[in-house]
C-alpha cells in the first residue's frame, strides 16, 4: 500500500499573481492515483492497513451516487483484494451514472437505500437491518473521515521541501484540512474552503481533529451548494485548464481556485506570501457532472 514518494508540487504562473505579488503552487494529490484519487487515497491508507491487520476482507462504506469516496473505496478493493459494499443515499436508477456504473465495474456492490434510513446509517438498527447478512465486516464513514483517515493526511505536505505561508484545502467533511493543519508548523496556517452550503457546523468537525488553531475556514465559495454549478463557476474552470492545463473538478477543487483567485484579487493575503492548494483530485465527477448541467447548455472541458 506504498504510494510514490514524491507528488509534484508546481508553481502556478498567472499574470494576477504576479500582479499581486504573491506565489501560488498547486500540490497535485489528483496524480497519486489513477483510481484512487488524491485526498480519498490519504484517508484510506491507514484504514485499508487496520482492515487489514484485523483480518476484516469486506470494506462497507457510504455515499451519494456521485462520491468520489465511493468510487476510491471500490477501486482501493479492487486493487488491495476486499470485498466492498456502498450503500448509496436514494434509488436506484438505469443506466447507472459514470460513477456507479465504474464502482460495480470495480466489484462494489451497491445497495440503495432511503433518504430517511441513510440518515441513521450511523446506528447499529441501521447495521441490523441492511448490513447482517455481510461477512464480518470493516466500516468506513461517509467521505471516509475518522481518525486514521486524518493521520493519513497529515503526510500529504510531507514532501513539500520548501517554506510557505498558507495551504489552501476545498472541505467537505473537514478530514483532509484537519491532517493538514496538523501538521503545519507554527507560522503556517491552514484556509478551508466549503463546498457546501450553511458549513458552520464544519467548524465543530475541524475542531474535533485539528491539534491547533492556526486555520480558517471560508464559507463565501459554495456556489448555491454542494455539488451545484453555475456558468461562472464552469468558464473559470475552463480557462484555468486552457491557462495552466490542468483539470479541475467542479464539486471541490474548482471551488477552491475560484476561493482562493477571488481572494488574491482582493488582497487577502500579504504582499509575498507563498501559498499552496492542494489538488485533491476528484476528477472522475466531471463526466457525471457533465451529464446533469448539458440542458443549461454548460460544459466542463
Ligand atoms: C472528498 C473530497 C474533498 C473533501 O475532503 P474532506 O476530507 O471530506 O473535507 C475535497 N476534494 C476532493 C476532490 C474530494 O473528493
């Protein structure tokens, strides 16, 4: 379960930074894997080992029918030998989307289930009910965040041999900031972008992990909510990809740019501040995003 050791960390030449006089380099955690993507990959590591050494061979973990944790869960199975279960939040629908359709691929079974039972998925009626019938079995929770997912995280600035100033991490559980911000050192700090909308309570869950306070946490970036896109959103992806030639996705990462471009622009940080973003890959949602804006005539290239 070795990953390569080292990530590329590239700087980013854009006129507005040059501008604004400050640096701005893009740790690429989306070139990890090509299955596992980025920041799901560091959260699973230390979880695969533990399922592992407890000699536990099936994985059950949960998601919506877009996650890109799903997808990560089902290709780390594929690839490391386990069995792996995704309950998805809702029904089921034909054909399946890109990211069901490669989960199954992958040798996940799906199991769908309400709206109101995923809510208590949580409990052991909810295990009672769905899950008995499994081997016995390893839990994973949604976006795959607990403690060990969070030690894994705490490695993704291990290889970064240079001093800056702030990193910048798109959240949707608040996990992958957590290990980040766990393992600045004293004059660094963390910048927490929110995918989603009305995160305060994101606060509370980076708080249970994080070691320190040396980080923030940016709700002004959600565009309308989780996993919603608009035209805006979509061309500044486009022309960032046609600028540095490299892809974003629409549902974190495109935020974080979006996030942190926005607040260069209006000065936010000091004048010679050196920043990393982390790329916390998520590219396998474009195709299915793709699908559901095409009748408001977007495209993500
Ligand atoms: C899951 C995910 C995140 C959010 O990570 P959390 O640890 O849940 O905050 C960020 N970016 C991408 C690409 C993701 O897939």
């Amino acid at each position: 379960m070795n990953l390569p050791v080292n990530i590329p960390i590239q700087e980013i030449d854009d006129v507005l930074f040059r501008e604004k006089s400050v640096r701005v380099f893009l740790k690429r955690e989306d070139l990890l894997h090509d299955d596992i993507s980025g920041n799901k990959w560091r959260k699973l590591k230390y979880n695969l080992q533990s399922a592992k050494s407890k000699n536990l061979k099936t994985l059950v973990t949960f998601g919506g029918a877009f996650s890109n944790h799903i997808s990560a869960t089902a290709a780390a199975g594929k690839e490391f030998g386990f069995k792996t279960v995704g309950v998805i939040r809702g029904e089921e629908h034909f054909p399946l989307n890109p990211t069901l359709d490669y989960a199954q691929s992958c040798g996940m079974e799906l199991r769908y289930v309400d709206r109101s039972a995923y809510r208590v998925k949580t409990t052991k009626d909810f295990e009672a009910k769905y899950l008995s019938d499994l081997e016995p079995y390893y839990l994973i929770p949604e976006g795959g965040t607990n403690a060990l997912a969070i030690k894994g995280c705490e490695e993704i600035l291990s290889d970064v041999n240079f001093d800056f100033d702030v990193v910048c991490c798109s959240c949707g559980t608040g996990g992958t900031v957590s290990g980040l911000i766990n393992s600045l050192e004293p004059h660094q700090s963390a910048l927490a972008f929110s995918s989603l909308k009305g995160a305060e309570f994101l606060i509370e869950e980076i708080q249970k992990f994080a070691q320190n306070s040396q980080w923030s946490l940016n709700v002004d970036y959600h565009f309308g909510g989780y996993a919603k896109v608009d035209r805006i959103l979509v061309d500044f992806m486009n022309r960032f990809k046609s600028k540095h030639h490299i892809s974003l996705d629409p549902i974190y990462t495109g935020k974080m740019m979006y996030g942190l471009c926005d607040l260069i622009e209006n000065d936010y940080f000091r004048r010679d501040s050196n920043i990393i973003a982390i790329h916390t890959g998520g590219l396998q949602g474009v195709l299915g995003m793709n699908e559901r804006i095409k009748d408001k005539g977007l495209q993500i290239l």
